[in-house]
C-alpha cells in the first residue's frame, strides 16, 4: 500500500488540538468527503479512502451535508419517466394492494 507523508511544524497540531493520529483520520475523511462530492469517487471507495463502513461513511456525508447520490436531478427524472414507461407493460413494477413490487430482467 502507498504511504503518503505529510511534514507539518509541530505548533500546526497543537493548534489544531489533535493528535497525529487523529489529524490523519481527519484528513482522510475529509480528502474522501470532497473527492466523493466532486464526483471522482463512489461511497464504496470513498469509505475506504475514509476507513469508514459505508454505512458510516454515508452519515459523515449526511452530516456534512453533501448529497448522498451522484445522480443529477436531470438523471433522476430521466430514470423514473423511465420507469414509467416501463411500468405501463408491466415488464418493470406492479401495484399490489397499495404497495409495490420491483421486477428485475436480472
């Protein structure tokens, strides 16, 4: 595995109030945070580069306030009229008793 290394005054992490350890967590998730948010990365390997669970990694994005999905509004509507036009033959979802069921040519 790569080992990156940063040099940094000792007075920086003191300032900081954080261990080096703690300040490489933090760096790690924020580098996986803005590299997810700018598209470059999906949650699963933006958890890795955080050394969060997905789960867990979906949370820090929730709390930082970075939309989850990737999908553009655009890219949403596009998918449901398309689930729509699907669901019109059958072939994709059926309504049954007020709930539905998802059908996958999978």
């Amino acid at each position: 595995m790569p080992v990156i290394t940063f040099e940094f005054e000792p007075e920086i992490l003191s300032a900081l109030r954080k261990s080096p350890a703690e300040f490489t967590r933090e760096m790690r998730i924020n580098a996986a945070v803005q590299w997810y948010a700018e598209g470059l990365v999906s949650q699963g390997k933006g958890a890795k580069i955080a050394g969060l669970t997905r789960v867990e990694f979906i949370q820090e994005l929730s709390r930082r306030k970075v939309p989850v999905s990737q999908e553009t509004e655009e890219q949403i509507e596009t998918g449901m009229a398309r689930v729509g036009q699907e669901n019109a033959d059958g072939s994709l979802c059926s309504s049954m008793a007020g709930s539905y069921v998802f059908h996958s040519g999978f």
